[in-house]
C-alpha cells in the first residue's frame, strides 16, 4: 500500500522511523506528470531498499517568469495508481511513500518567481550551474539545487535516483552533495526514450503528433555523431559539427541552443572525445500550433 504524506511533520516522523528500525530509504525526486524513465527510477530505488520515497512537486523556484509553471502538466492521481501499480511487483518488504508538500511549506519565506524579488535562502553551484542549459535558462539550476537540498534535508534519503536525460542536473546535484557534505549516494538511471528514439519527457505532452515525430531528429543527430566518434573520430568540433549540420536539415528545428561534448564531473569542454565524454545538446522547435518548445538529449560516449 502506498502512503501518501503531505506535511514535513508526517514525513519527519516516517523518516524517524525507518532509522529506528535501521532501514535504508531511497529517493526519487519527481514534479510528477510520471512517465517510463520515472518508473524505471523508482523500480531502481524499490529494488535497492526497502522505504522509497517518491516526491511529487511542481518547484517554482526552477521556472522564470515568463515559462510554464502554471501551465506544467499534472496527473496526481495517475501517477499515485502509477506508483501503487509499480509497488506491487516490488519485494513485500518495500514500504512506498509518495511526498506531496505544499508550496508554503517547501517555501516558508514565500517563492517570488521573479528572482529580483525573492527573500530567504536559496542554494546555488556556481560553475556547473551557469554552462550549457544554465545559459539558456540561468535561473534554473538555483531553484532545482533549492528544492533538491530542502527534500534532502526532510527525507534524509542513503541513495537518490536521478535520470540521464537531465545529465547536467545529476553532474549539479553531485557537486552539491559532496559541498554541503549530504551522506547521500546518487544514482544516474538511463535514459528512457520513446520507439522512435525520443527521449522521455513530461513536457513531450506539449507536442503535437507531427512535432513530436520530427522532433526525433535530435536523437538521430546525437547517434550520427556516436557512429563517427565509434568509428575513430575524437576531434570534438567534427562531432559537434555532425551534430548541427543533421539539425540543421530538419526544418522543425528553430533554433540550436547549444551543441558540446563535456567531461561529466566538470562539464568543462573537450578539445577531443574520450570514453565517458558527454555529447549534449538542447533545440528550439517549430511546432504545428506555433507554440514555443524546446528539447534537450545527450549522449555519454
């Protein structure tokens, strides 16, 4: 059976329990709208230890003003029958909780999405926080390492699942873990990807059925330069060059916002692909509905 708990009270008082009786409690932080790379995370956690806590919470810390917060696709009740249906192929052992908060409670000083007027205390990687998505969204990696570190602190997690997908998020995360000294493991799932290659995403739900087939094309793009890379090419202008020129030929494709192959700890630039390099890259599309989207995908060579 699936515990649902919305307070910090609750929650404290579950935690106080699993460490009385000596149980290792996993973490799969979520903003819900769950899909198959979720899924696989929790599955991971359940697998793992025996108390996995699965948070469902819209962050508006992580969204400026002028994206998506109000609009973020929720199915609270689907993902809870989602999370009760996974539980049940789990070990009988496994006690599943679903952490629901309300935003007051994660933000007692308030949360302004203007970042000018915010108040209180927020936590920031300087460095890793302000490269490849932090320059297309530079407000975005202070609200996710905000919310991350408060959920730490509250649950108390020994092991904390993230995906691949958000690969630069994971590489933050892990920064943050080991400078603020949290005796917290993390875990970096794969990527879950659609059949036809595109990677997992709640916002896949904002594609319409054309876009959303088209919009393969960053996949295919990532993988053309894979295949170079595996047939002996490391130079990382002529892999990233593979990239843009398979992007640029699909006229979905608005904008490229940024292609680069990365070390994962440091995220710093590579002059030549190595095994463990990151390929990443992040487009804007022109949809059917002339609503603005944007996708991101990687690749670890």
């Amino acid at each position: 059976m699936v515990q649902i708990i919305r307070s910090l009270t609750k929650l404290r008082e579950w935690r106080l329990a699993q460490t009385l009786a000596r149980r290792k409690v996993g973490f799969v932080p979520t903003m819900g709208a769950l899909h198959a790379g979720h899924i696989d995370l929790i599955r991971q956690s359940m697998a793992a230890t025996p108390a996995t806590v699965i948070s469902i919470f819209v962050n508006p810390s992580q969204f400026a003003p002028h994206e998506d917060l109000s609009k973020y696709p929720r199915s609270f009740e689907k993902d809870i029958a989602e999370i009760t249906e996974v539980s049940r192929s789990a070990r009988p052992e496994v006690e599943p909780v679903v952490f629901m908060p309300e935003v007051d409670e994660m933000y007692p000083s308030g949360i302004e999405l203007d970042r000018t007027k915010q108040v209180g205390a927020f936590v920031e990687v300087l460095g890793l926080s302000h490269q490849l998505e932090g320059l297309v969204r530079p407000h975005f990696f202070r609200g996710v390492a905000t919310v991350v570190s408060k959920l730490f602190n509250a649950i108390q997690p020994d092991v904390a699942f993230f995906g691949q997908k958000d690969i630069q998020q994971v590489s933050v995360v892990r920064r943050m873990v080991k400078d603020l000294l949290f005796p917290i493991e993390i875990v970096m799932g794969k990527t879950a990807r659609e059949k036809s290659g595109l990677a997992m995403s709640s916002r896949n739900q904002y594609l319409d059925p054309e876009t959303r087939q088209k919009a393969t094309v960053l996949y295919r793009a990532l993988k053309n330069a894979e295949n170079e890379y595996n047939a002996g090419e490391t130079s990382s202008k002529v892999l990233v060059d593979i990239v843009k020129k398979t992007l640029s030929a699909e006229p979905v494709v608005k904008n490229i916002e940024y292609v680069e192959i990365t070390d994962l700890e440091s995220l710093s630039p590579q002059e030549n692909a190595r095994p463990g390099s990151v390929l990443s890259a992040a487009i804007a599309l022109n949809s059917a509905a002339g609503t603005p989207l944007r996708i991101l995908d990687n690749i670890i060579l």
